[in-house]
C-alpha cells in the first residue's frame, strides 16, 4: 500500500499532524521506535495546554493516540533507518521492512541530554535516570538528587518530592531558568534543598549501584559531595535526524533546517515539533507545527 502521508514519531507534533491528515481524507501511516507521545508522556504534571487545567503527560497522550486511531490511522511500533524519493514517492525503511508514502512527515522529537561524566551510562538503571516519573517511586523514603534548572527539572523535584525523602536540587548555573510558578510551588516544599554553581565531577558506586556524587562549585573551586542513591538528570534533549540527512539540511546542533511552514529540502517531505529548528518548544508549539506541516502535506498532494 502507498499512503498519503507517513509520520514518522507520534509524539504531539506526529499525531497532531496525523489528526489533521486523516480528517482531511487522507491514509496515514504513523511510526514510532519507543514510546507513544514522546517525551511529555512522562511529565507527571502539564498545565500550559490549552483549555486543560491539568492533566499528565500519559493520559494526554492517550487520548490523542485514541483520537487518531479512532479517525483511521495505522500504527507500527518501528524504528526508521532511512528514508528515500524516487520519482514521486518516498521509501520509509524500518528495522522490520519498508513502507511507501507520497508526502512523509519528521516527527521525532528529541531524547534527554546526557551530563557526559565517566560512568554515567553504565550507572543507567542503577541510580542515574533521565525520568523522574518512571524510576520516582523506586527511592520512596530515599535521598535523591536532580541536575537541572528548567520546566522539565523542576516539574520532575516537585513530582519526587511526593515520594522521597529529600529532593537535593543542582543546577549550573545561579538561578533557574523555570517558570516562576514552578519555582515558587518548589520553593514551598520543606523537604528541597538548592544548590547553585555546581558542576558534576564525578559519580560515586560501589558494586555497580550509585552511591553519591562529587560537584566542583563554579565561583570558588571548592568541592561538594552529595551522598545519594539516585540522581535524575534534565538537562534539555537532543535530536536524532540522522537518517534524513540525504534529503534535508540539519544544523550543527542535529536539527531539521526548516521554517514554520515545515518544509524541508526535498519536495513532500516536512518536519514538525522539538526535531526542527525552532526557538520555542513547547507542547503548545509541537501541535501547531503537526497542524502546519499536515496543512501543507495535503497541499503538496493536490
């Protein structure tokens, strides 16, 4: 079969522009390598999504899979290897097989940024984390701590400090970089200590587990040891736009070169949310960008 339109990752910027797609009468492929709607389905808390108080990044997620598939969409859980044009239309290669469409759709998001300090990867899953929701309640009555000073950092000390028995909050540089909102409902929890100026040296294990860490204060050279059994890391994300570099540009940074308008290099082929160049990545702005590049998809096909 040759769809209209494959979306590759279906996180809110892939469904969104899925939804838009399939109420356009259009058949839609959508394919996602790990996890149904991307990084916001492990934020315990999203309140800046219009006309939703609050609601988790999960159950947001659901609902809008629900909604696309409801509409007509296929789905396959497959990682993307490759993408190819020929004549009028693409080839979607995947680690099972592959998949022809007439417009394709990047939607990949980005993944979290590792800090980079020996011994972080092998230490994954054993103390070091990048998903407060996920590996939270793992150290219930535990001393943790949390590298990053953003919405992403602050919403993941506030969900921890439910379950842990202190939250010890670290950031690089001397303030946050959050919404003041989330500043201040941290700064109301009794059981969150803040440190500024402290740069990761180096993790402490013994038999494999994580057992402390070792700062360097940034003003005055002085050295900090935080002895704790998990350190959940949020320090922003980076994209994986390798697979598409044959047929468009990406920046130094990984990211798909393209404008509001989605459009990329190569002819039908459009990019949306976190994995293009953007100053703003939002949820707000991830479906606005699916809306965009699905608009155009559907333009380009007529």
């Amino acid at each position: 079969m040759i769809y209209d339109m494959i979306v590759i990752g279906a996180g809110t910027a892939g469904m969104t522009a899925a939804l838009n797609a399939l109420r356009n009468g259009k058949t839609v492929l959508v394919l996602e390598k790990e996890t149904v709607g991307g990084q916001i389905s492990f934020s315990p808390r999203v309140e800046n999504f219009p006309t939703i108080m609050a609601i988790s990044g999960a159950e947001l997620s659901d609902r809008l899979f629900e909604q696309i598939m409801s509409h007509g969409a296929d789905f396959e859980l497959e990682k993307v290897t490759g993408v190819e044009k020929n004549g009028d239309i693409f080839t979607v290669t995947t680690e099972y097989g592959a998949h022809e469409g007439r417009t394709v759709i990047i939607a990949t998001g980005a993944s979290p940024r590792r800090i980079g300090v020996e011994g972080e990867n092998e230490l994954v899953g054993h103390g070091v984390s990048y998903c407060a929701l996920c590996d939270g309640a793992f150290y219930k009555d535990e001393e943790v701590a949390l590298i990053g000073d953003a919405n992403t950092a602050l919403q993941y000390a506030l969900f921890l400090t439910g379950y842990c028995k202190k939250v010890h909050v670290c950031t690089l540089f001397d303030r946050f970089f959050a919404d003041k909102a989330h500043v201040d409902n941290l700064m109301t929890k009794d059981n969150v200590a803040v440190y500024h100026n402290l740069s990761l040296r180096e993790f402490l294990s013994e038999n494999g587990e994580l057992t402390g860490l070792v700062f360097e204060n940034t003003t005055d050279k002085s050295e900090f040891r935080l002895p704790v059994k998990a350190v959940f890391i949020a320090i922003g994300q980076v994209p994986d736009n390798k697979a598409f570099a044959n047929l468009c540009d990406i920046d130094k940074n990984g990211y798909v070169i393209a404008g509001d308008d989605g459009k990329t290099r190569t002819d039908g082929l459009f990019v949306a949310g976190d994995c293009r160049t953007k100053s703003v990545r939002q949820l707000a702005t991830a479906a606005a960008d699916g809306a965009i590049a699905a608009t155009n998809a559907s333009l380009y096909l007529k």
